[in-house]
C-alpha cells in the first residue's frame, strides 16, 4: 500500500535500519562486475543504496505498484519492474550474479534459474527477536529456510544482523503501517524497537568457488 511504503521510507531515512544495510552489504561482497536481483524489491531502499555504494547494475521486481514507483523515483540509476516473483522471475537464464530475498518470498527453482552458475544467493528472513517489542518473540526460520532452499542451493555462511532505535511515536505508527499491523485504539507511542535479521549465504548445488 502507499501508506507501507511512505511509512519504510521514513524509516529507512531515519537511519534505523543502517547497521542491516551494512550487515547486508558484507555478506554480499558485490563489485562493480556484479549484476544484482532483488527480488521483492518493496521500495527499493537495499538495492538501491548498495548499488550507489558499489555501482553495480540493479534490478528490482516487486508485485506492489507503489513500491515500484517509490523505488524508481529514488533510485532512478537502477532497473524496476512491476512482476510476481513468486510465478517468474522476467528475466532471461544466468542474467544475475546476485540474487536478494530480503524478507520477502522466495522463488527457489527461479532464482536458481536466473542465477549464474558460481552466483551467490542472499536471503534476509525476520529473527525471533525482530520488532519483539511489538510483536512478541517470534520463531526461529533458519532451519525452514535453509530446507526451502535445499534442493538447489547449499548454504555457505549465516549471520544475524541486530539493531535497536529510539523511535518517536510518528516513527513507531511508520513500523506499524509497514509491517501491515492494525494500529491500537490508542496513539502509538515513542519506545525503543529492535530490529533483527538472518543473513544466510548460499551457492548454487555442484558449484564450487570461483
């Protein structure tokens, strides 16, 4: 919705989700020869500002117009498309280096396809102790991920990104939109969150190092 992604743009402004980007940018040791795929891209806020960063090619697809949108206007440097990743990914076999699933759904059969043969895979999944404070302890989906994935990918490395910001109650009604949650019949108040994810690694099955 238009409202979601205004509410993860103001966000992402605000600088409370730096240290993930950051954690997301070393796992993926992009370089300027890199193509790069984020597939359900939301507003493009990740591609985006690692391909300024390293001035690799991105390309973006996400279902949500608005998103889309958003994402183009930011960052007009890099490629987006309005498509459902979880049917086909639009793009030709082997077209990426990189592949993103950053809290989003995952494709496994397309991103293999689009994926070069020594490419890497970066999956971003909510850690139990993502938005707790809202949310309560959730669980733990290393383990489903890694199966979902098993079949075409191996994993090669995992790492759990984990932040807190103090955010006002403006901010705190933002993570609410954004994350689809009805707001109470109270105001939201400002309070402290914690923002976390599982960074995990993989290669494509038989590949081996470059």
């Amino acid at each position: 919705s238009v409202a979601a992604v205004a509410g993860r743009r103001r966000l992402h402004e605000s600088g409370a989700t730096a240290s993930l980007l950051r954690a997301i940018a070393e796992i993926m040791q992009a370089s300027t020869s890199d193509g790069v795929l984020d597939a359900g891209c939301g507003d493009g806020f990740y591609l985006g500002s690692l391909a300024r960063q390293t001035r690799f090619a991105g390309h973006g697809v996400d279902i949500s117009v608005a998103a889309i949108d958003a994402a183009a206007r930011r960052f007009p440097e890099c490629e987006w498309v309005v498509a459902n990743a979880d049917r086909v990914v639009p793009y030709a076999d082997r077209s990426f280096s990189i592949v993103l699933s950053i809290t989003a759904r995952m494709n496994a059969p397309e991103f293999r396809r689009v994926l070069r043969d020594h490419g890497r895979l970066i999956v971003g999944i909510p850690a139990p102790d993502d938005l707790i404070e809202i949310r309560g302890k959730g669980r733990d989906r290393v383990a489903r991920t890694v199966e979902t994935f098993a079949r075409e990918f191996t994993l090669l490395d995992q790492h759990r990104a984990t932040t807190t910001a103090d955010l006002d109650a403006a901010a705190v009604e933002d993570v609410l939109h954004s994350i689809y949650r009805p707001l109470q019949p109270q105001a939201p108040r400002a309070m402290r969150l914690t923002f976390s994810l599982d960074l995990l690694l993989f290669r494509p099955v038989g590949s081996s190092l470059p």
